[in-house]
C-alpha cells in the first residue's frame, strides 16, 4: 500500500502562536538546568512558536524516541523568523523525518529548521531514516538540521556570533528538482554570515556525521555531507570550523556546474576569516556534473582571500568521478589570494578519481596561489590510477594536477599508480608527483611517524591509528577501518605485498592478483573463485593455500560495487497519449545473468513541453549507478506537423544566453514561430516572424534552464536546451 503523508494543520501552522509552555511541552521552563522536555511530534512542532532573537536563551531537549515517518514535515521557522535557542537531543533518534513527498511543496528552506540565526546550538539531535525533496523554481537550501544557519547582528549590540552544532547524525536522503541554486548538506544547507567589521562570527561543526545519500538533478548544485555551501561575503571576523565529521553517504550532481564534496561542497572565505578542517573523513562516492564541476573528497571548491585555512588530519577513501573540470582526492579546486595561512597536510586518499576533468590531482585537482603563503605537505596518495581523459587540455598528477604557485613538500605516492593508464613514477617528494612508496611502506606505521611525521600509534593515543599490514590509516573513534574501494575493472590486478594486508577487489568473472613477496615467486596468478557467485559487500577470506602455495595466511578483501554510467534515450509523445517506454543504455555491459531491476520516471506534467526522466526506481545492489538523465516531449499534435532534427545551417547562439539570443536559419523562411519551455512545460516566451533570415530577440525571462520549440513553415525542429544567466 503507498504510504500516505498525513498533513495536520495543528503541525503546520506557519504563523507565531501565543506561548503556553505547559501545554506546549511535558515538562520543563526553558532554562538550561530545566530544558523545555519534547516527548512527541506535536511538540517537536511547538517549538515553531519559541522563534525569534528574543528566545535566544531558551533550552529544549528531547526525552525520546520520535516517529514523524506519518507527517509531512513543514521546517520550523525561517530567516525572517528563525530559531536562536538551544536544542539537545539526548542522542535520541527523531525518524523518518520526510518533506516535499506530495510533490508540491515550494519550502525555499528545508530541513528539521528552516533557518537557524545567531545563539542557535543543535546538540546530540539524531535525524534517522526519512527523506527531504525540493521543487523550488528558484533556488533551494536543505540541510537535516536547517536550510540555513545565518550568523547576523543583534539588537543588543554584541559583537560575538555563534552557531554551534555538535554531535548530529543524520542518515536522511535528499533529492533536489530545484530549477536554479541547490544548495545541500548532510547538516546545513546554506552558512551565511551578515555582520559588519569588528564582529566575530563563528560557527562549528563538531563530531558530526552524515550517512544520507545526497543527490541534486538541475544545474549549479552546492553539495556536502556536512556544509553544502559557505557564502560569508561580510567584513566580519568569521570562522568555520569542521571537527572530527564524516561523511559515508553518496553525494552528487548529474546536471551541469555543480561543487561537490564529502565534508564542503563550496566555500567562499575573505578579510580574517579563518577556516579548519581537523580529523574529518569521507568514504561516500562523489560525483560531480558536465559543465563547470568542482569535486573532492573532502571540499569541492574553496576560494581563499582570508586570515587562514587549514585541513589536516583527514582522508578520503572513496570513488570520486567527474565530467568537467576540476576533480582532486581531498578538493577539486583551491584558489588563494592575499591569504596568510593556507595549509593541506597530514593527509590522504584512496579509492579511485575518474571521468572527464581538465585538471585531476591526488590531493588537489588544481591549486593558484596568488600572495598567500600555501603549502601542501606530508600527504600520501594511494590511488591505484587517475582516470582522466581530459587531460590532454588541462594535466592530471599524482599530487597535485598542477601547482602555480603552491609550495609542494614532503608529500608520497603509491610506486605502481598510473595516470590514464600509463605508469608514473618519481623521487622528487616536492614535485607535482611525490615520490614512490609502495603499498607495503602505507600499510606500515613508521612511514608515517617518521617519514611523513604524522602523530599516529597503533594503541589508538594518537591522532591517528593503524592496523600494520592489514589497513591504512585511520581514527581512533572508528571502530573498524574503511576498506580500501577498488574501480571495477575486467580484469583487475591488485598488487599484494603482505598476506595479511587489508584489500578491496571489485566483482568480476575473473581477478588476478600479482605477487612481490621474498616468501613468492613474482608472477600472475588467477584467482580459484568466481566472484559473481558473490554479492557486493561480500567480505572474503582467501589464503594462499587456494592459490597452490604452501603458506595459509589469509587475504582479505571487500567485494565493490561495479561502476555503471547509465543514459536515458530521449523520448517524445504527443499530448494525452500513454507515455512511452524509458529507455536506456548501460555502460559498461552488466555481467551475464544481471540486470537492473525497477524503472525510470519523469516529471509529473501533461501539457506540451518538455519533462526530465529520472532514474526513478531503477538499481542493483551490486552496481554502483552514475545517472545520466534524458528528456520526454510532450507534443501538441493538433498544431505539431512534424519534428526534425535542426538543420546543420540553423544556428542559436549564445549559449548561455545573458540578453540577446540570435538565431541564423541559413535561408529566407516564410514564417517562423519560436518559443521557450521552462522544465515544467509552461510556455514562458514566444515570437513569430514573416519573411526573416536572421533572427535578433531580447530574453526577459529569469535565469534558469529552457527548451526551444521552433517552427520553420510548419515544421517543428527538435529541442535545443538554452541557459539564461
């Protein structure tokens, strides 16, 4: 039976009601040793009535567990009235938090808040299961916690702004169909501050962690497991700390621009600001979009005028894949200037970078300083390859794709990685490359105390910890080491270099492992089983006696998902007509006997226009799926005579377009009707002409994504996509 979203106006009251705190709340007087005791969803809502700067010192904690898997949540409050106070939860869990499930909700800011301001502190609040969806036609702020956090000045004058989040856990999903900015965090959507010089703004992520899958289908998307975005433009003194945060669930963007990251997916930072990243971590896959995409396992994309910014002690061990531009293992694109402190050290990645970028680097996909003091130091990259296609435009490294200006030092590289399937090799632990170390020297804990001087111990004292022989680096709070993620390949080959050491293979009809072992003679040797007999996720445990030798010490290995890149075939109908099938191609081929299992969806809407198809339901547990959407036509046949392919000598142009959109329709043509189709099908702009050639016709339309419908005497010309700036 579908599950049906119960909306109850008793929740969803979205004007301030008069305070009854007795009847509000089981127990409680606001303050911090009496907090306010929320015991049930209603009252979990009644706190939309204790917003505004003047409840900044109220205290509210959760008593229990809490189902809201039954409502369709309205977020509480938002930057006009926000919440300023204090809510702990008690490490109990509020399930199934959902929004926008019937499919018409415009929240501009959606999350458990609306917007948080200045004196809001969120500690202990676990958001389990759930899911938040956005349709907005302008642009979009999600987070578990709230859509915004705004650090901004208050009546009483002070001059010291906090926002502090400690102790979150958010397992929700997010889906964003918003047409123009999505912005989205596994806790924050939006940070902001507004505030005027002499301020200091801070605020904290502290202990935070994000296991939700994020995923945003339109152009310019803003995505982090923790932050989506930081947009603090002001002359405060502001700082922006991550502290022991992690992201494992998926984040990603198959529409065009696009910032992704598994901690940051953007950040803007001026004047004395200050930004930290310190033992934070990412194993969920990263994907960035076709046009202008910054991606990294840590941060997309950070733009640096400031005091100081630094990330160290975090690692990224996950399959980061991009199309266009800048793709890195820890951040795809660090710009700086007039900065005083930028550092990346004590860091690393594994996993696999792959797809289409112009620069892709280890650590860094690019990195431009300009007078800033930036350094990148005593990191280690133990990526197996870099699959990059692009480079050919741009460059692709070990360490860094290119460094114009950066101060290189001290920094590894795994001996046998290759760059677009050529091995690269170096000495120089200061070049854009590193130098050599095998996979036995990362799996060892000496490597890294004493040659890349980080503070590690393997009885978990130090910042670091590591199991010698069987895992790399990892936290101490970590209760298991991450498998080291492998890119499927058909016939994959994984350097062994310990019995014991700790490994990820990818399922396969066939593997082969090659020894480099004193106790083995060098050589290829094909696994005895057949990994397709096994689903991914399966833990194996193979020893060499499987193998034809002597000695039984086991091998263990994490069966990966396959990575699949999925395209939706264009499809078009005419109006009141059934749709048609949704079609799609797969690449590479699935292995014999799988298939994917459910189908592609579309955007609702029957009018003429034009409509995404969505991956819907469409997956395998055993492949890692990259979606590529497509769009349907929905015709008027009544006035459609027919649709053509554009002719090779009709040109429209520019493209994005800013006020003036030409079109050159390579011959005199009696009469011509143009039109644009915003993506919910609504006709948003049309023209006719007599007698015309060349084409000029001024756009006042708002930005975003459009479809053109043109009709040359009568026949009607395939869709071309335009984007309005």
């Amino acid at each position: 039976m579908k599950n049906l979203y119960i909306s109850i106006l008793l929740f969803f009251c979205t004007s301030v009601m008069a305070q009854n705190p007795a009847e509000d709340f089981a127990a409680g007087e606001g303050t911090e040793a009496a907090p306010y005791l929320i015991t049930n969803a209603q009252q979990l809502s009644n706190i939309r009535n204790y917003l505004g700067e003047e409840n900044v010192d109220l205290h509210f904690k959760i008593g229990q567990n809490i189902d809201l898997s039954n409502l369709n949540w309205e977020p509480i409050g938002n930057t006009t009235t926000a919440f300023h106070g204090k809510l702990h939860g008690g490490g109990y869990e509020l399930q199934g938090l959902n929004i926008g499930q019937n499919g018409n909700e415009t929240y501009r800011y959606a999350g458990l808040f609306g917007a948080i301001k200045t004196g809001a502190r969120i500690d202990s609040v676990r958001l389990v299961g759930g899911k938040i969806k956005t349709f907005e036609s302008n642009s979009s702020c999600s987070g578990a916690i709230a859509g915004v956090a705004q650090a901004n000045t208050t009546a009483d004058g002070s001059t010291l702004f906090e926002i502090i989040i400690t102790n979150c856990f958010s397992s929700i999903d997010f889906e964003s169909f918003s047409l123009l900015n999505t912005e989205i965090g596994g806790m924050i959507g939006r940070a902001q501050a507004i505030a005027p010089m002499g301020t200091t703004i801070r605020l904290i992520f502290e202990n935070c962690r994000n296991e939700g899958k994020i995923i945003s289908h339109y152009s310019t998307s803003l995505l982090g497991g923790i932050l989506g975005n930081n947009s603090s433009f002001d002359s405060a003194d502001i700082t922006l700390h991550f502290l022991n945060c992690s992201n494992t669930g998926e984040v990603g963007s198959p529409g065009d621009a696009s910032y992704v990251g598994g901690i940051l997916g953007n950040t803007f930072a001026e004047n004395d600001a200050s930004l930290l990243f310190r033992g934070c971590y990412n194993t969920g896959n990263i994907s960035g979009g076709r046009v202008e995409s910054y991606t990294g396992g840590i941060i997309g994309y950070a733009r640096l005028f400031c005091e100081s910014a630094i990330v160290e002690n975090c690692y990224s061990v996950a399959n980061i894949h991009t199309l266009d531009n800048y793709v890195g293992g820890i951040a795809g694109d660090i710009l700086t200037g007039d900065a005083n402190n930028i550092r990346v050290n004590h860091c690393y990645v594994a996993g696999s970078i792959t797809g289409n970028a112009i620069y892709a680097g280890g650590i860094v996909g690019r990195s431009v300083e300009s007078d800033a003091d930036y350094v990148i130091e005593n990191c280690a990259v133990i990526l197996s390859s870099i699959e990059n296609s692009s480079s050919s435009l741009g460059a692709a490294g070990r360490i860094v794709s290119i460094s114009l200006g950066a101060e290189l030092r001290n920094n590894y590289a795994l001996s046998n990685m290759t760059i677009n399937g050529n091995t690269v090799s170096s000495s120089n632990a200061a070049s854009v490359d590193g130098a050599d170390l095998s996979s036995r020297d990362f799996q060892t804990m000496t490597t890294y105390s004493d040659q890349l001087f980080w503070d590690i111990a393997t009885n978990g004292s130090s910042a670091w910890t590591i199991n010698e022989g069987k895992s790399y680096p990892y936290f101490p709070r970590q209760s298991t080491p991450p498998y080291i993620q492998t890119l499927y390949r058909d016939s994959l080959k994984i350097q062994l270099t310990n019995f014991t050491e700790l490994l990820a293979i990818s399922r396969t009809d066939t593997a082969e492992i090659i020894f480099e072992t004193e106790s083995v003679s060098s050589g290829t040797h094909t696994l005895p089983v057949n990994l397709t007999d096994y689903n991914a996720g399966t833990i194996l445990a193979l020893s060499s006696k499987e193998l034809a030798k002597e000695t039984s010490y086991p091998v263990w290995s994490s069966l990966q998902k396959r990575i699949i890149t999925v395209v939706a075939d264009q499809q078009d109908k005419c109006e009141d007509e059934d749709d048609p099938e949704f079609t799609y191609t797969v690449t590479p081929e699935l292995i014999e006997g799988d298939r994917l299992e459910g189908t592609l969806t579309r955007q609702q809407g029957e009018t003429p226009g034009i409509y995404y198809i969505l991956q819907g339901t469409l997956n395998n547990p055993n492949y890692e799926i990259f979606y590529v959407r497509s769009s349907l036509t929905i015709k008027d046949c009544d006035s459609f005579i027919e649709v053509y392919d554009m002719k090779q000598d009709i040109a429209i142009y520019p493209n994005p377009v800013q006020d003036i959109l030409f079109l050159s329709l390579g011959e005199k043509c009696n009469k011509v009707e143009f039109s644009l189709y915003n993506t919910f099908g609504q006709c948003v702009f049309h023209q006719s002409f007599n007698e015309i050639q060349e084409i000029e016709t001024r756009l006042n339309i708002t930005p975003g994504i459009y479809f053109t419908k043109l009709t040359i005497d009568g026949c009607t010309m395939k869709s071309r996509k335009i984007i309005k700036l």
